[in-house]
C-alpha cells in the first residue's frame, strides 16, 4: 500500500491518520528512522533493544572521547595541509 504525502521546507511530513492508528503512533510518541537501501522506514523504536543498553555505558565519557577524537582528526588533517 502507497500513500503520498508531501515534505514542507522544514523536512516535516504528517503520518496519514490510517497508517498512524493502524501502527499505534500516539500525540507525542517517540518514531523510530532508518535506512534500507534507497527507502526511508518509519517505525516504533525497538525499546527492548534500548532498555538492554540502559546503564551499560554509564560512567563513560564517550561525548569527551568522540570530542578528543575530533580534534586529533582535525589536526591531523590541519597537518596534512601545511605539508601540501
């Protein structure tokens, strides 16, 4: 089954109400976005999955990791360019 709806210039696209009651997306409910090939797939979030991660990286610095990592990257890349 097709359904055509529209994207306004913010990227926003209304659900058709069918498909939302059908699927059981609520006002304010979290929606779930992937990829599979060329297709975008809108679905519920897989909550187990979420909850099995739950406190599995509490403690952990990954934001000042990823942050670190970064900046190693950019000069690394800022070194590349003054030896071109």
């Amino acid at each position: 089954m097709s359904i055509m709806g529209t994207m306004s210039s913010k990227g926003q696209v209304v659900i058709p109400a069918k498909l939302r009651k059908e699927l059981g997306f609520k006002t304010g409910g979290r929606i779930a976005f992937s990829r599979e090939n060329d297709k975008l797939v809108i679905s519920k979030p897989d909550w187990d999955a979420i909850k099995a991660l739950c406190g599995k990286y509490a403690g952990m610095h990954i934001e000042e990791d990823m942050m670190e990592e970064k900046r190693l990257e950019r000069e690394r890349e800022d070194r590349k360019l003054a030896e071109a």
